[in-house]
C-alpha cells in the first residue's frame, strides 16, 4: 500500500498504515507547489514475524544444528523493546524519582509455544477409516442377513401355530368355544417366497390362500379344525413369508476387471498429475456423493422420521409423476407429455420423500463446493471438513454395496496389483520426474506444496505460486488438533474400499454359510471349517471377538493392524506411506491363512458354493438346474462342517 503525502491532508502514514511504519521509497513526489519542500513516495511496511523456514536448496551435508538462541520479533516489538531499554537508561541515569522499578534489569525470555506430543488427529483417522471398513462391509451382507431373519420369522410363527389346536380345545373344553382364532400378521418383511423351487411355492401359496384368505383389515384366520393347516396358512402368508428380491443393480469383478481397475487408476492420476485439472474432481465428488448422501443417510433418516409421525403421504409416488398420468399426457401430445414420460422413464414413480432427500443432499454438495472454490484454504472450515468426511463414508458404504468380488481369487489379483501401484506411484516415481515429485503426493495435494517463499505467502496469500497444498476431496481429512502450525491427518478412499472389497467378500462369505445353515434347518450359527473340517473355539477366535467363527471378524482385526502400521510409519519416517504396503499383506494374508488351516481354502478361491447359493435363494426367479444343485450341496455342506444346534 503506497500513497503520496500531501502537505494539505493531515492524515499520516501512521494512522493509514496498519503496522503503522512507513519505508520511504526514493521516488520523487514533489508536486511542484510554492512551499518548496520535497516530497517522496512511502509505503506501508509489512510487520510480520518471520519464521525460521528452512532453506529447501541446502542439501544434507550442509545443513547443521544451530546451537545459538536467536528469534525474530517484528518492528513493533522491537520499539517496546527499545522504548524500555530507554526508560531503564533514563532511570538509571537520573535520580529515580518515585518510581520503585528503577534500576531493574531487563529479562527477555525466549519460548516455543507447546505443541501436542501426541497426534490425536492421527489416531482418529484410524478409528474412522477403521469403522468405515467394517460398516460398509458389514452392510453389504444386508441381503443375507434379511433372508435368514425372515426365515427365523417363519420358524417362530410356525412354533405358534403348533399351540393353537391345544388352545381351543381349552376355550371349547370351558364353554368359551369360538369359531376360530383370529391373530394379527406381524409386520410385512421385504421377502416374497420359501427356499424351495419356484413350481414348490407357488402351490403351496395358492393352497393356503385358498384356505384362508385375508381379511380386509390384513389379519388372517387360523381355523382350529386342522393345526396342520394352520401352520401352511402362517408358513405361506405373504406378509410374512421371505420373498425372493429383485436383484439390485451390482458389478461382481473378475480378474480381467480388476486389471483394468488399475488400468483406470493409474491413467486419471497420470491424467491429474499433467494437466492439473483439480477443480474438475472437486465438482464431480460434490455432485456424485451427494447422491450417495441420499440415498445411505438421508432417505433411510426421512423415512423414520415420517413413520414415527404417521405420515404416510410423503411415501406414497407423486401423482403427477405417475405412470398413468405421465402414459395419458404423452398419448395427449405436447411438451409436458413428452417431460413427464421421460421423467418417468429416467427415475421411474418418484416420492415426496425422494424430492426432499436428494433436495437437501445436493443443497449441502452445493454448499460444499462454494466453499471449496471461494476459501483460500477450505481445509480449516468445519463445515467442509465434516461434509467432506461424511460424503466419503457413503461413497464407500455404496461402492462396496454395488462393487462385490465372489472369489478369493479375484481379490488376490486385485490387492496385489494395487500393492506395487500404490508403491510405485509413491516412491518409484520421485526418481522419475524432472523434479523429484512423487506423483501419488503431488496430486493428493493438489499439486504439491506452494511454490512462492512462505513469507511471500503470507503477505500475498492470493498469488498463483502461493495456491496449492490443500488435499483432493477422495480422503478423509481431520485437522490436528491442538496444533497452532495446523495440517490434517489424511486417509485416502482407496485405503478403504480396496481392503474393503476384501472384507465385504468375508462379510458375506460367513452370512452365506449361516444362511444356507438356517435353510437346511440349524439355527445359523456357523463356525469355520465348512469343508469337513471340524474345528473348536480356538485362542484366535477368542481375541479377534468371533465367537462363532467366521472370516469377518478376523480380517477387520487385520485391517486395524494394518492401518495402525501404515500410521506408525507416517510417524516415524515423517513422511507419506503408501497404506496399501501394509494393509495387503495383513487382510489377504489373514484371509488365506484362515481359509487354508480350515480346508475351505479351494472353496473360496473361486465362487464358493456357499455364495452361489445363497445367490441362488434370494433371486429364486433366476434358479437354474445347476443352481438347484448347488443349494443342495452347500446345504449338505453346512450340516457337515457348520454348527448347527
């Protein structure tokens, strides 16, 4: 900030300048008035305090420890300074007057404000990458676990039925007798037909419908004549039996996809690194996690929220946007025909509920993204921080629900080419770029760490040179806590779904098993050695928390270790670590492991059967012959090797 003093204004530089120090330029001002004074140019001068950065272009051998104090404090500070020095000299070289203090020496301590000694921050990272994990896996099995419920359901309502002869019979015996015994359904579950062949429940449904429909109201009666009837008529009830899904949309992977996964990856961080097209990235995980956003938090959340109020209208499809209403208007002509038929078409029967979920979702995206493009660094907001974290849990809950892998085969190809992707992109490729940059670091950062002196920085923080630093938002960022020099600990996404992929395979590996357990009529408790082998509640099975066995539980175990490694590394090298380094060699090598001492290990490495039929089961519009026989084998295959009381 320059200006030119004026001999008519009174305004001086020291009101005008916030450091309140002026420099003088040299550059001649003077405005050729009659006064004859000379006038020069000044400038507000900056009065930072500057910090001890080190000197980047020293090499190793040259750099050595400074063993003398030295500090630096601003112009300000140092006319305190002085002005005491001054007052102290004047004390002692008068009489001292009244004052008491005169005489008194001057002590200048010198300090390092306190920083944490531990990395909070890094720890929760840990926890959340860790959580993450699990849950995602853990949610991928939903299906199974649905099935297998309703399944348990039948066999409750069956127990029921079994008593209701005995107690008429009482009723009748007491002069109380009633024609029937009527009992309200329980509540409707998402199932629709009985682990038996298709031909095999559509009979046995008709039969019971025949014998006892529904009421009005929903509730069905159970006649006394025949408690065998009973039972049919609760079994084959279609509010309460399990009914075969409708298969959602879903990628299973296979060798020649995991291949071209990497292939992916590897050419858009080629792709980021070159052309630094970073914003693009910012707009397309705003807008794509913010259906994610929807659909995994917000519509489950409204949902609750309208059921618990009673509200059943904002459930209901729109009738604007009904098929009837969108067919009739396009068969009408016109532009609103054609808008509402495409509409329908594009999204299918739409819901009040849908309009305010993915209204809300996208709004907070938006606000997201303003945010990223108009801070300077946006990482410091909470608001961004937390919208960014929340946004990548349900990018990964719904990539691990769509993306699935059936063999441990497929797994092993993936994570061990992402095992040298990650390390070649990491440490490989500082030895090939001009600069010595590592290209993985160099775009997770959005192209690397300011170019322009800190101290330019800080007075010119909008320079071009000056941007740069702040992480791409495909991580999880949390600020260090407690750390006046800030920075973030950060886990990239592909540290979660990569492992994770492997986890949602053990996840409903062991929820097929308990499945096809349950089916073939045990209680779904299953422990590891399926094939044959029979093994008890070993001490590994005790520390992992897996009482019942299972793979889950262990390779969780496995990817906090692994994770845990990765952030130990970080810590003692002061650098990045490729997380993939460790977490490949836990989480597969516990898989295999695990799956060779139990015998099961030539199962899972490709399809298991237990999968393919529990597959099998729940889209049994789909059962095939050979599918046929694979439900009969893994169910046989439970009785031997799982345990079933």
């Amino acid at each position: 900030m320059c200006v030119k003093y004026a001999a008519a204004d009174e305004t001086t530089f020291v009101s005008a300048c916030e450091s309140q120090r002026c420099l003088v330029t040299g550059k001649n001002v003077t405005d050729g008035g009659s006064d004859g004074n000379i006038k020069y140019e000044a400038c507000c001068a900056w009065d930072f305090a500057i910090w001890l950065y080190q000197d980047t272009t020293l090499t190793v051998d040259e750099i050595k420890e400074v063993t003398i104090p030295a500090v630096y404090i601003t112009m300000q500070q140092a006319m305190e300074f002085l002005d005491l020095m001054n007052g102290v000299s004047s004390n002692n070289d008068g009489d001292g007057g009244d004052n008491n203090n005169s005489g008194d020496p001057i002590v200048l301590s010198m300090y390092a404000r306190d920083r944490p000694s531990v990395n909070s921050s890094a720890i929760i990272i840990w926890a959340l990458g860790v959580f993450v994990a699990w849950l995602a896996s853990y949610l991928s099995s939903s299906d199974y676990r649905s099935y297998a419920k309703a399944i348990r359901m039948k066999s409750h309502l069956v127990a029921r039925a079994g008593g209701v002869r005995a107690v008429a019979a009482t009723t009748a015996a007491g002069g109380q007798g009633r024609e029937n015994v009527e009992r309200p359904p329980p509540s409707p579950a998402r199932h629709d037909g009985t682990p038996r062949s298709r031909s095999q429940s559509r009979e046995r449904s008709t039969t019971a419908t025949a014998a006892s429909p529904p009421s009005e109201s929903g509730e069905r009666t159970i006649y006394r004549d025949d408690d065998q009837d009973a039972a049919e008529a609760v079994i084959t009830n279609r509010n309460v039996q399990p009914q075969h899904y409708q298969e959602e949309e879903s990628l299973e992977l296979d060798a020649s996809h995991a291949i071209f996964f990497i292939v992916l990856a590897s050419t858009s961080l080629l792709v980021l690194f070159f052309f630094k097209i970073f914003n693009v990235v910012k707009i397309f995980y705003a807008f794509g996690c913010s259906g994610a956003f929807a659909q995994v938090v917000l519509y489950p959340l409204l949902t609750r929220v309208f059921r618990k109020l009673r509200w059943k209208s904002p459930m209901r499809p729109m009738e604007c946007l009904s098929e009837e209403n969108a067919t009739r208007a396009a068969l009408n002509g016109g532009c609103k025909g054609k808008i509402l038929m495409c509409l329908y078409s594009f999204f299918g029967p739409i819901t009040l509920l849908d309009v305010m979920a993915n209204t809300i979702a996208y709004a907070v995206g938006g606000t997201w993204l303003y945010i990223a493009f108009t801070v300077l660094h946006p990482g410091s907001n909470v608001f961004y921080w937390i919208v960014q974290d929340v946004f990548g849990a349900c990018m990964c809950i719904t990539f691990l629900g769509t993306i699935k892998i059936n063999a441990i085969r497929v797994a092993a190809i993936l994570l061990t080419v992402a095992f040298f992707y990650d390390i070649f992109f990491v440490f490989v490729t500082p030895l090939l770029t001009k600069h010595g940059e590592s290209i993985m670091v160099n775009v997770a950062t959005s192209g690397g760490p300011p170019k322009a002196d800190p101290s330019w920085c800080e007075k010119y923080p909008s320079s071009t040179e000056c941007k740069g630093g702040e992480p791409l938002p495909m991580l999880f960022a949390i600020p260090r806590v407690g750390d006046y020099q800030g920075g973030a600990s950060m886990l990239g996404l592909g540290d979660i779904v990569l492992p994770g992929l492997l986890l949602s395979f053990a996840s409903r590996f062991d929820e097929a098993k308990r499945l096809m357990g349950l089916v073939s009529g045990g209680a779904g408790r299953v422990r590891n050695g399926a094939g044959g082998v029979s093994s008890n509640k070993s001490s590994w099975n005790i520390c992992c928390g897996c009482g019942q066995g299972g793979y889950f539980g262990p390779v969780v175990v496995a990817y906090a270790v692994g994770l845990a490694m990765a952030n130990a590394a970080v810590y003692l090298m002061q650098m990045g670590q490729p997380a993939l380094l460790y977490l490949v060699p836990c989480c597969l090598g516990t898989f295999v492991f695990m799956a060779r001492r139990n015998g099961e290990l030539n199962d899972i490495w490709d399809n298991p059967r237990a999968i393919r039929a529990a597959d099998a089961l729940l889209f049994g519009g789909r059962i095939e012959a050979e599918d046929e026989d694979d439900v009969r084998a893994s169910s046989l295959l439970m009785n031997e090797g799982a345990e079933m009381t």
